[in-house]
C-alpha cells in the first residue's frame, strides 16, 4: 500500500515538472526570436521596439581614411561598391574602375574601364574569393579574374547570366538576377544554374544601390526580395534560411506587380518592402537596412538578448550608400568637398565625434572613407 502511494505521488509530481520544464524551453528559445534555428526579426513596423544606440552594449569609435588618388583620377558617388579584406580597400562605381588603395588610403592599382582582355567593359559588380584569395568581377558577359593587388589572371565566359550582384562561396556563384531577366527567380546559383527565390514586385523595377551580399568567416549571407536571409558556406551545394523578417510580405505569389502598387499594398498591411545591407559584424551582432517604401532603416540586432538598436550614423550625408562590414568595422565613401557649412553642421549634431575626426583629417583629397569600429562596452 505504500509503494503504491509512493508511486502515485511520484507520477503526480513528474507531470507538472516536465510541465513546466517544457514551457521554460518554448520561452528560451522564444526569447531569442528563434525557431527551429532560423532567428526571426521581428521589428515593429512602427519601430517602438527600436532602442537607441546609447542603449545597446556597445560603443562606437571613428576614424577617417583620406584616399590618394593619383592626378586627374576621381571616383564618382553614384552605386559605388566598397570591399575590405586583409591590407587593401577596393571601391568601384558601377560601369567604370576599380580603385584598390591599403588601409591607409595609399594607391595601389586601378582596373580601368576598356574593352582589353584585362580591362572591364561594362563593369556590374565585383567580390573578393576569399577561399583562392582573388579578385573577381562581374562584367556583362563574363568574370574577370585578378590577383588582390589588381593584375590580371583570367577570364570566364558567362552562359546568358543577366545579374545585379554577385556572390561567392567556395565554387559557388551567387547571382542577383536582372529585372530583365527571363527566369521566374530571384537568383541562380552556379555550377548548376540552380535557381532560388520566385520574383516579387522589387524585381520589376530598377534596382538602386542595393547590397544583398556578404561574406563573414568564408560564409556567404545575402538577401533578396523575400522576407528570407539566406547563408551559404563554401561546401554547401543550396543555401540555408536562417532568419526571416515576421513584418513583411511572406506571399510567394504575389509577383508582377509594380513597384508602386507594391509598396501600396505593403503599406496597407503595414508590411517592410524588403531587407538589405545584412551585415555579420560578429556572431552576437547583426545590422540589416528594413525599408518602408523606399525609405530604409539602418538597425542592428543583439542576438543575445534579441533587442533592436537604431544605427548611430543615422542622418548622416552618405551613410545611406552602400558600405562594408569587416572586423566589425564599417567602411563608407565620404567626398571632401560635401563636408561643407549646412553637411558639416548636421553632422556635428548627430555625431560630434565623427565631426571632430573629419576636422582633423586632410582635406587636401578628393575622397575620404568614413570608418566606424564597434566594440563591447566595458562592465
């Protein structure tokens, strides 16, 4: 009889335990916006789930880069593209150069606009290979190759691929199709011709200075016209999801339509148009641009506590182009001659320490980089 009572406190007990133990779990991972691995970003639309930056744990330090360029050389701002990997910056602006300078501006070589072997026709875009340690760009119909100082290797034709933008990891290219492109997806992937992602009303109309692709520790992460961020790493043959955005279209079959009508509709479901400039700063951090309309957001993401955090150089001329996010690091094109009266001003109300760097540095230069580092508060 005893046994018996024991037993039947004892499954009394064990039910309400693995209860609760089973609801603990469910909010641990809820906590983190996380389901089955893929983390969801669940910024309002609104954005009064947004933070300051001062609030976040972590700080932020400046420095700017003045670029030497040689005599009579000059880089327009127009869908300008920077990549940084170990000692060499490069910048093109779309159908001209590529200027590769070293961290500390210096000039080093410049891979001109022509139609020799080794020169770019028509330039698209371009990414470092990581893996193999070479420069590869993206040209009309083909993917010139060079060494990282810019001397030319080889050259690739290209089967008929139109694209935006291009993507690297290990063997496999990533590529942004073009509005005119006849395939119904977003991207093809090669060896393969793999296709991904069904066409959405972004794709419909030009494309402005987007960035969709980067690549922290020899992975791949990117983004399209989905709610969907994609990673690939170099022995993966498809990519992953491994976040989707909760305020935003998640409708395949909503394709054809304009980009007025688009963003009409995402405003009346209080929809994000999409998501770009994904960035990996560090495993704990993540920064990511969320449109409303044509209006993008620059954010970050804590992925230990899940909190959102505005972006300290929001407001700041130029600091809506494209960038590059290396060693925690970001890297962004900034012309001397806008550091004018009204720019200057703007930029010593929101970012008086960014405004002293930029005091400080020559401006005997067309050209500077703006680099903002970011780093854990200290306890």
């Amino acid at each position: 009889m005893a046994n018996k009572i024991i037993t039947t406190l004892k499954a009394n007990i064990f039910v309400p335990i693995l209860f609760i133990l089973l609801i603990l779990s469910a909010t641990g991972c809820g906590s983190k916006g996380s389901t089955d691995g893929v983390v969801e970003i669940s910024v309002n639309y609104n954005f009064n789930n947004v933070k300051p930056f001062e609030k976040s744990p972590y700080d932020v330090s400046y420095e700017i880069i003045p670029l030497q360029l040689p005599q009579y050389e000059s880089i327009r701002i127009y869908l300008n593209n920077i990549e940084v990997f170990e000692e060499y910056i490069y910048v093109s602006t779309l159908r001209e150069s590529i200027y590769i300078f070293d961290k500390q501006g210096n000039f080093v070589n410049k891979i001109a606009k022509g139609e020799d072997i080794t020169e770019v026709a028509s330039l698209i875009d371009f990414m470092i290979d990581r893996q193999d340690r070479k420069l590869e760009v993206f040209d009309k119909n083909r993917i010139v190759v060079y060494d990282l100082a810019g001397n030319y290797l080889e050259s690739r034709e290209l089967d008929g691929i139109l694209g935006v933008e291009y993507g690297i990891s290990g063997e496999n290219r990533v590529f942004l199709r073009h509005k005119n492109s006849l395939s119904e997806h977003t991207f093809t992937i090669t060896p393969g011709n793999k296709t991904l992602e069904l066409k959405t009303g972004q794709t419909v109309s030009n494309i402005l200075n987007p960035k969709h692709f980067h690549t922290f520790q020899n992975t791949l992460y990117f983004t399209g016209y989905s709610n969907k961020v994609y990673s690939l790493e170099a022995n993966d043959s498809i990519p992953n999801v491994i976040a989707t955005v909760n305020n935003m279209n998640q409708n395949p079959t909503v394709t054809g339509l304009d980009i007025e009508r688009y963003q009409i509709l995402c405003a009346q479901k209080k929809h994000f148009t999409y998501i770009n400039n994904f960035f990996v700063y560090n495993p704990n951090l993540w920064g990511f641009t969320l449109f409303v309309g044509e209006t993008g957001y620059k954010l970050f993401m804590d992925m230990e506590s899940g909190k959102y955090y505005s972006h300290p150089l929001t407001g700041i001329p130029y600091s809506q182009n494209n960038r590059w996010v290396e060693n925690q690091s970001e890297y962004y094109l900034f012309p001397v001659a806008k550091f004018s009266d009204d720019t200057a001003t703007t930029i010593k109300e929101t970012s008086p320490d960014l405004y002293n760097q930029m005091e400080r540095a020559p401006a005997d230069t067309k050209m500077w980089i703006m680099k903002a580092t970011y780093t854990n508060k200290q306890q």
